[in-house]
C-alpha cells in the first residue's frame, strides 16, 4: 500500500489511532522494520500550540540508533543545556544537562507540530507506511470472542472500517479507541491547571529556560530561540475565576514576577492564553486481545518536568521492540501486549510518583506568603549531586529503551495521505 493512497484501505496489520509523538514514533519503527502500518490523525494537520515541544536527550539518542541525527539537525530547534531556578534572591542552576552521559548533552525545543512532520516523513521512505489526517475514531471492530480486530471510522467519504492484526491506541489522554474499548483508569488527581502563553524575547532577557517560585504560582519561562513560551499555574478550576477578573490582572502578575519582560506582558491577552487541565491517571491494564494503548492514552502524565513526550516515545520504543516479530509473523498473542506494560508501567509508575510529590511541594509554595522553594529543588540548586540526578531525570527520564528492530528497505520520500474522500 502506497503512502499516498487517498482512501482508507479495507485492512493492514497494524492500525494506530493517533499521530502525536507515540504515534508517529511507532509507526516509523515498524514501517522501517517491513511491518505494514496506517496511522490515522483526527486533525487535519499537527499545527496545535501549546504542546509538548521538548525533545530530550534519550529520544536523541532513539533518532541516532535511526541513523537520523543528521536529518533532524537540519530542523529549526533551539538547545537548551540548563534550566534556571529564579526567585527573589536571584537565580541559581537547577538543572546542568552538559554533564549527562552519551553523546547528547542538550535538551531540543522543537515545536511539536515540526518533530511530527520529520517522524512521518521518514516513516513515508518505507512502502508500508500510511499517514491518514482527518480520520475520527468511532468504534472498534470486534469478533464474538471480544478480540479487538479493527476500528471503525469517520472519514469525509463516511463511515469506514479498517481491520488489521493489532490496533494501537495512541489517541492522547481523551482517548476514543481506549473509551470504546472499556479499560479502567486508576485517577491520582492534581492541585493543580497549566495556563500557557506566549511573550517576545528581547536583548537583556535571561539566556535559557527557567522556573520562577512565587508566591502567586510557578512560572516556567521556556526559551524558544526568538521568543518566550510561558506557562503559569492556577490551583485545579481556578481558570475561570482568573479569566472573570480580567486581562490587565494577569498581567499585572506576570509583570510582578517576571519584571524582565517589562511593557511586553501587554502581548498576553485571553485569546492567545492555551488552558491545560491537568490529569494524572494510568490504566489498570493497557491492553485487551488485539489492542494496545500507549503513551497518553495509557498513562496520562502531569506535566511537572516535561517529560510526557519522552514517555510517550518510550512505549512507541518499547511496543515496536516487542511487536515487530509476532506482527511480522502474523500472530500477537495477549502475552506479547501485556509484555509491553510489564517493561513500560515501571518507569511510568516512578514518573507519576515523582510529579505527584513534586506538585504537593509546589502548591505548598504557592499557598505560602513568601517564596518557598520546594525542597528537591533547593538540594538541586546546592548540591551538584542532586542536580546531576534532577538532570538525569529531566533529559533521560527512567529506563531508556534503545531500538532493537531490523530495518527494511527504503524507497522515495512521498507525501502523506489527504484526507480520505
């Protein structure tokens, strides 16, 4: 099947529901590995502000066992070797990613909607490969014994199916194909929302990405290269009452904490604010027979350290590992899905664990009346072996999977698929 067929085909052997960052990691890998597989995007294209933008250094090194280095140099990003802790006092390094191990000793900021244009280009060089945008999730295809064998879909040309060996739900943390399939969520709630917004950058601002505590919030600073992506947090359903006070007030607090960004706080207004509601859940079981979640739609991730997307291309790593053999072979046992969670609920359980003590420690900052840095990050900024482990944490995350599956032959660069009509 070519990657430029414009309709939905009949059947393939994997079908993954969703083109964020598990989803398109996991279908370049088994596309490379000769592994047919169609990947559907409900959205017509990727271009959604306020996502993840980060690219660690564990996925530099997954594009490097890609022999992709080179390729994904030549996208615009901007590196970013540590992250700064700002307060009253001053600032101090909380983060150093130049004393990481390996060769990649930098964080890439990559809009996410650019790092999801170079993963489908290099899955469309494999002719098993298929990218169709504009395709809703509406159902699952199963046979009587409740063996997952397909999806069922909402297309321009109407409802559709496609069957395949594995379906694999990479549809985010609202996920369609996990909600038709009945799996259980286990809900460990957050204090807290994430506002995000964007600000200029200007000659005599701080150089790098940083974290202001305040007494009114955290205000993660992320340099972008020629501007600033901003993000404050409110206490959980806080928004509302935030917005009904008025823009000038939100300004007023960003100009009383971030005072660097002087007159520019007037580029903020409501319409170019992104709401986050913050979940952290991770399902009981990631998998019935013929399905497979991963990445959000699995675990849900606070976004405390950023570190979502690197757990998102982790699983892709991880399931690709696993799957390719028994998708090539043409027989996934249930064994080989629950594989899948058994390497990767671990480092997500660890993950959640740590953001969740994390978000405690900073809603106590921002319930206080002065500046109380949370105590991990107090050690960071002292003791270099704490920092070298928040490092760590922050760019590697826990358990790193490197690509252990072959490589198939390549062919010419094609477009992805319009949407189907």
């Amino acid at each position: 099947m070519a990657a430029h067929d414009r309709t939905l085909p009949d059947s393939t052997t994997c079908v993954i529901a969703g083109c964020g960052p598990a989803g398109a990691m996991l279908g370049l890998l088994l596309a490379r590995a000769g592994v047919g597989v169609v990947v559907l995007e409900k959205h017509p294209d990727f271009f959604r502000d306020f996502r993840g933008d980060t690219v660690h250094a564990s996925t530099l090194q997954i594009l490097d066992d890609l022999d992709l280095t080179e390729a994904f140099a030549r996208v615009p990003q901007h590196r970013t070797t540590r992250i700064n802790l700002m307060t009253d006092d001053g600032m101090t390094a909380m983060g150093d990613f130049t004393e990481l191990p390996g060769r990649f000793r930098y964080l890439s900021m990559v809009p996410q909607w650019d790092f999801l244009s170079f993963l489908t280009a290099q899955a469309a060089h494999y002719p098993g490969f298929s990218l169709h945008r504009e395709v809703e999730v509406t159902g699952l295809v199963e046979d009587g014994d409740g063996v997952v064998r397909g999806l069922r879909c909402r297309t321009a040309a109407g409802e559709e199916e496609i069957r395949a060996d594995l379906v694999v739900a990479a549809d985010g943390r609202s996920s369609a194909t996990r909600a038709a399939a009945g799996l259980v969520t286990t809900e460990y709630g957050s204090p807290l929302d994430v506002l995000w917004y964007r600000v200029s950058r200007a000659a005599g601002d701080p150089s790098g990405t940083l974290l202001r505590i305040a007494p009114g919030g955290l205000f993660p600073m992320i340099d972008r290269g020629t501007y600033w992506q901003g993000a404050h947090t409110v206490p959980k359903g806080g928004f509302a009452q935030l917005r009904a006070r008025g823009i000038e007030e939100f300004r007023a607090t960003l100009r009383t904490y971030l005072p660097f960004l002087g007159d520019r706080v007037e580029e903020v207004d409501w319409d170019g604010v992104g709401f986050l509601e913050v979940q952290v859940n991770r399902l009981v079981s990631w998998s019935r027979p013929g399905l497979l979640c991963i990445g959000d739609a699995a675990h849900a991730m606070s976004p405390v350290g950023g570190v979502g997307i690197n757990l998102a291309v982790q699983d892709a790593v991880a399931a690709a590992n696993v799957l390719v053999g028994p998708l090539l072979d043409g027989r996934v046992r249930p064994a080989d899905l629950r594989a899948v969670q058994r390497r990767r609920e671990l480092p997500t359980r660890l993950t959640q664990r740590l953001q969740l003590g994390m978000q405690r420690s900073m809603i106590g900052s921002m319930q206080a009346d002065h500046t109380r840095v949370p105590l991990p990050m107090r050690l960071a900024t002292r003791f270099r072996p704490v920092r070298r482990l928040v490092s760590r944490f922050l760019a590697l995350g826990v358990r790193n999977e490197r690509v252990r599956t072959a490589v198939a032959p390549r062919v010419a660069a094609v477009p992805d698929v319009a949407p189907s009509s």
